[in-house]
C-alpha cells in the first residue's frame, strides 16, 4: 500500500517549509530515504531563483534519491497561463502524471501545497484542495497564529477547512504555527472542540531565531556589498540598532546577535564596534551595515584589517533610515546550508508534535529495518535516557564548539571543555554559540590539578617517571581529560578532531586501561548502509591481533552491538570459506573463532558465531548458500571481524566511499570506562554522533 500526505497552508509564510521538514524527519525514522519522494505540484520560481526553496531544502538536507525536475509538475506562471486559457483538466491531468510516475518507484511522497502569493487566497485554497483529492492524499493544514488573536486564528482555519472539506479532501491534521505560549491551550482547546475525532491538532510556538536573517540574507535581499568578514556571513541577526546618536547612548542600546546600521562615514561607530568584538563584557554583535553607499576612510580600513578575525561589515547605496526599514522587511526562508536553524527548527517541531500518533494515521507499519537516520536518531534518544557527563579536551576547536551546543541543545548529554575559558567563550561568541549550560575548564587551574597528577604518579612510578615528570604529562589536555574520567569528574571522553588517534587513545591505555576478561583496546566502526547497519573491528587500532586477542575483538564488538540495538551474528573474516583455504593466516582465524565461541559461552552470551569465511559469503545470502549452506551466520552477519588492521581499514574506506556508507567511528572497546576517538578531518555530525555514542556507553557502566 503507497502512502502519501499533502502539506498546504492558509496563508503566506506560514511555516510550511519547517512543518515538511519536521514531517520528513518523522518518515525517514520509518521508511529508507531512497523511498521517500518530495513532490510539490506547483512552484514559484523567480529570476534571482532558477529553482524552488522548499524542493532544494528537502532534497538537499535530507539527501533523498530524487532530482530536482522531478519534484515538482509545473511552474506557477505556466498553471496561470494554463488557467487563463481555460485549460484546467490539462492542468490537473499533468500533475496527477507527473505525482502517478513517482507512485511507481516511491514507497511514501510527500507533498507541499502553494505558497499563497497570489493576490486571491480563496483561489490558492481551492486549487490546494482540489489537487490533494485527485492525488488521494490526506491532508495536513498548518496555519500561522503571529499577529492574530485567538478568533483572528479560528476564523482563518475555519475558511481554510470548510474549501479543503467541500472538495471531498480528507483533512487529518492541523498544525497552528508561530504560537505565543500564552495562548497554546486556549487555541488547542477551541480548535479541538470544531474537529472530528479523526483529525489530530497540534500547536508550536513562536520561535523568533527561526525568523531571523543571517548576514548573507541581508546582503542578499539588500543587493550589498560585502567589505570585511566573510567567514561568518551565516551569523544570525535577532534585531538591529541604528547609530544616529552620541556613543554612550547606542552603546547601551547594544544587545546579542544585533545588526549596527550607521552611515559609513560615522568612523566613531565603527571603531566603537570593533571595540565591542574585542570586549569580553559587552554583547556580541553579529554584524555593521554602512549606508549612503560611503566606506570607512583608509585609516579606518587599516585599523580593521589588522584583526585577525572580524564580524561582517557590508555596505549599502540606501541612506540610514530606508535601510533600516527594508531590513525590518525581510522574511528569511531556512536556507539548505544553515543547520543551526534546520535542526531548531526539527526540535521545535518534535517537541510539540506527537510523533507516533501523527504517523499511526499517515503511514502504515513496515517492516523494521535500520536506516542511517534511524540509527542516528536513536542514538540521540538512548543518550537522553540518562545523561552522561563528557569530557572534549579540544574545547577551542570550532566543530566541537557547534557540535556541543547541538548536543546541549538535544539534551543528550551534560558536556565538559577543556581549554582557555576567555578564549573559547570568545570564539563562541563570534560564532553566535551559545555555552551557557556547557562547564569550561582550564586544567592547570582545575581544583583537583595536583591530585591527578599524584594519581598519575601512582599509576606510573614503577615506570619510573617523577613526580615533575607527571606534572608536565598531566598538563597535557588528553591525559588530563582522561584522568577525570579515571577520577569520576567525567564519564567519558572524547578527542581526536585536532590529535593523531596515538593522542588520543595513549592516555587511555595508561590511565583507563582495559575491563576484566579482556588484554586489549580494540575498536568498530558502525556501516550505515542505506538499508542497514553493520559492524567492523577492528579497523583502527591494533595491526596484526593474534587468535586470542581477535577473538577477544569478536566478543566485544559483539558486545557493542548489542548494546546499540543490532542483534550481532558474528563472522570472522578471512581470504577463504570453510575449509576451502590453507595457510598461517586462515589458521589464525579457525583458533579465533573456536575461541570466541568459548569466550562468548564462558560470559554467558548466546551470540552466533562463524568462521573463517570471506566477505561475499558473509553478506550476500545466495553466495552462502553455495559456499556455506548449513550456516547460521553466513549471508546474514551484521558483525563482520577482520583479520588485520590493514585488512579492516582498507575495507571500512572502500565501503564508505565506494558504497556511499556513512562511517561513524572508530568507536574504542575493551576499556573500563569510555574513551573515543575522532577523525581530524570529523564533521559536526560525526562529533555529536560520538558523543552521542560515548554517552551511552558509560551508561552501561555506570
């Protein structure tokens, strides 16, 4: 059964673009990413933009398998020019083609209805209606509440209900936008007594950052120019302050994340400003607007040009006070580049919209697999249950900055930042981070300094450092972050976005060390697959294992696999099947597997385990039929054990580039108490994935 909903709203800027990603977050949970279309029937395109917003958002941010001309059957000028020569039905029929091709290869489309900037709204709500009925989708409303009273928003829905519902359209849910919160329960409460029982009614609140501008919005719609600070272009502005006064008054006036608009001749201002940046008590503005189309003089541009780093400085021909009235004019929309407002955005919406209620009645139940999105999100969710309190030692680093407020911001975890706290709040600042809720500490000034350091002297002295020597090794920020794991001040640690994984994970054979029944560290990457999830150990860490140490390998990614939800079926990977091969290397994996089968008996697992085997036979189920019929991991392992490093990295590479996996790891195993390692060349994603994964490993120990 093919499942399918249309999204359309009452009125322009509406919130629409957030509610279908909101939606599409809640599908991609249930149903893989390759069958999910996004289809909007109609699309306004203009000169400035060669194609839709809404279509590059989902697509893009999503990654979903579909293109661009795809996605949408006509352009809003062509269905007016169809109109006005009375050539309706071909309207409809081109569009119900256009939906029909997408039926045959997607298992759920997603619709997006008009965007109401036509001068008649009566006529976009009937041609909405209209449309969702011949493509038999239910139908979800979204509706703005901003500048409306409560009978204001009533009424618009009422309107918008009655078209939906007079073209035979089935109206299933209605999502009231841009709520104040202290009217949410009086709308809810008045709405839901209008409604069927069948129709499901939620209410989100307004959200100003996800309204506001970044600087390369403001340049955009105000056709300027860009003099200085184009790293930070994607800054927000929440309001701006004009400079038509003395200095102490438009000091005073100044607040966080504001735009300065003054002439670009008022020098004073912009030195003032720059002074403001370089303040630690004052609030960080996110960027100057010179108007009249004048530039600072030369002095002044020198004066600016020796800082390292600055905010946006643009100018433009409008004189101050037009300027400042066409900024306040400007309606962002959520660009595919800016994730911060994407991911509030899907939080909001999470937040206040049932995720199993909204879906029980828009899809139909499936099969469970494990998607990419589906594994990340619940890492997100089991890191919730309980939060661990992790340590980053590279608390200067810009990633790890945008990847702690993200992790704050989900509530996944309680963060600790090693480093320089005016250098990193700072950064932050600049960056429009807000670490609030994020603890920052400077090791040398840690209360506790002198008592890691005589722990590590006890750990160590009969390797015979001194006592200055520990000292000096305790002021390194990863054997210090690793103490205050050893130490209880933290629960796990993660590093590696600007240390070799030898940083990283040195400290922790030293200080953490490894937990009963096992002699070594070793580590899995997890192989999101766009279908599944697989395991890999290990492909990071040790060169060359022996029998013993590869089958202590297999028990604990076996482990870590069931502690992430992936029932392990363990295959021991080798350059033969069965008994087809000879040879040191294929008897290594024999002794390893008859040993993992012990050592998993021993610790009272019941886990599948099989071997040696190559990798076709492990994955594929009809080349185990052939090479290893009486199997019961052959053709089905999700836990793949490799012989050697060089076998298992060179592996973990090829899939992830050649298969377009997504690689989250390495992930470390065997240790007491959790410690990871990062990639330098980590996204922002990978670090909250980490995190999100180191979290929930010490929950298990704890």
């Amino acid at each position: 059964m093919k499942g399918n909903l249309y999204i359309t709203g009452t009125e322009a800027r509406c919130g629409k673009s957030a509610i279908c990603l909101g939606i599409m977050e809640f599908l991609l949970r249930n149903i893989e990413a390759d069958r999910i279309a996004f289809f909007r029937p109609l699309v306004r395109v203009d000169s400035n933009n060669k194609q839709d917003h809404d279509i590059e958002l989902i697509i893009k941010y999503f990654g979903l398998n579909i293109s661009y001309e795809e996605c949408y059957a006509y352009s809003v000028h062509d269905a007016d020019r169809m109109i006005a020569n009375r050539m309706h039905d071909e309207l409809m029929d081109g569009i119900l083609e256009k939906y029909k091709s997408l039926e045959q290869r997607y298992d759920f489309i997603l619709c997006e209805g008009t965007d109401f900037e036509t001068s008649t709204s009566t006529f976009e709500f009937d041609i909405n209606a209209e449309i969702a009925n011949n493509l038999g989708c239910p139908v979800l409303l979204v509706s703005s509440a901003k500048g409306k009273n409560v009978d204001q928003i009533l009424r618009v829905i009422d309107q918008a209900t009655e078209s939906i519902l007079n073209k035979g359209c089935h109206l299933i849910t209605t999502i009231v936008n841009r709520v104040s919160c202290d009217k949410k329960e009086k709308i809810l409460e008045k709405i839901v007594k209008k409604v069927t029982n069948r129709q499901l009614v939620f209410a989100i609140p307004n959200v100003p950052f996800l309204a506001s501008p970044r600087i390369k919005d403001i340049i955009y719609h105000m056709n300027a120019k860009l003099l200085y600070g184009e790293n930070l272009l994607k800054r927000h502005i929440q309001n701006f302050v004009v400079a038509a006064m003395l200095l102490p008054n438009f000091l005073e006036r100044l607040e966080d994340d504001c735009l300065v608009i003054t002439p670009g001749d008022r020098s004073d201002v912009i030195v003032a400003c720059l002074s403001v940046i370089s303040s630690l008590s004052m609030p960080n503005i996110s960027g100057i607007m010179l108007t009249g189309g004048l530039i600072p003089e030369p002095s002044i541009q020198r004066l600016i040009e020796g800082y390292s780093e600055t905010i946006p400085i643009i100018s433009v021909k409008e004189n101050t006070f037009p300027a400042a009235v066409k900024v306040s004019n400007i309606h962002p929309v959520i660009s595919p580049d800016d994730k911060e407002k994407i991911e509030l955005a899907l939080e909001v919406f999470e937040e206040n919209v049932g995720e199993k209620s909204l879906l029980d009645i828009i899809i139909k139940k499936r099969p469970e697999i494990i998607t990419p999105k589906m594994f990340e999100y619940k890492l997100i969710e089991w890191a919730k249950r309980k939060l661990m309190k992790i340590v980053l030692p590279e608390g200067e680093d810009e990633r790890i900055l945008k990847a702690s407020e993200s992790i704050i911001r989900k509530d996944a975890a309680t963060l600790i930042l090693l480093g320089n706290p005016d250098k990193i709040r700072k950064k932050a600042g600049l960056l429009g981070i807000n670490l609030d809720k994020v603890e920052i500490i400077e090791p040398h000034a840690f209360p506790k300094f002198k008592d890691y350091v005589n722990e590590y002297y006890q750990l160590r002295r009969n390797k015979k450092i001194t006592i200055d020597m520990a000292y000096d090794i305790m002021s390194d920020i990863n054997f210090f972050g690793t103490m205050m794991v050893r130490m209880g001040d933290a629960d796990g640690m993660v590093s590696g976005a600007m240390h070799t994984t030898a940083d990283t994970i040195r400290p922790a054979f030293q200080i953490i060390k490894t937990k009963p029944g096992f002699s070594i560290v070793s580590s899995i990457f997890f192989m999101c697959l766009k279908d599944r999830v697989l395991v890999y150990g290990d492909c990071a860490v040790n060169p060359d294992p022996n029998a013993c140490e590869l089958a202590e390998i297999a028990i604990s990614s076996a482990e870590t696999a069931m502690q992430f939800g992936i029932e392990p079926k363990v295959a021991m990977l080798s350059y033969s099947t069965g008994e087809s091969g000879k040879g040191k290397d294929v008897d290594k994996v024999k002794e390893a597997t008859m040993l993992a089968k012990k050592m998993a008996k021993d610790r009272g697992l019941d886990i599948k385990i099989d071997g040696p085997m190559q990798y076709d036979a492990a994955i594929d189920p009809d080349v185990a039929k052939i090479k290893m019929p009486a199997s019961e991991v052959a053709g089905k392992a999700t836990v793949f054990i490799f012989p050697d490093l060089d076998t298992g990295n060179n592996t973990y590479k090829a899939v992830q580039r050649s298969a377009g996996a997504i690689a989250i790891g390495p992930i470390l195993q065997g240790l007491k108490k959790p410690v990871n390692d990062l990639s330098r060349g980590c996204t922002i994603k990978d670090i909250i994935n980490t995190i999100a994964i180191t979290a929930i490993q010490a929950q298990k120990i704890k």
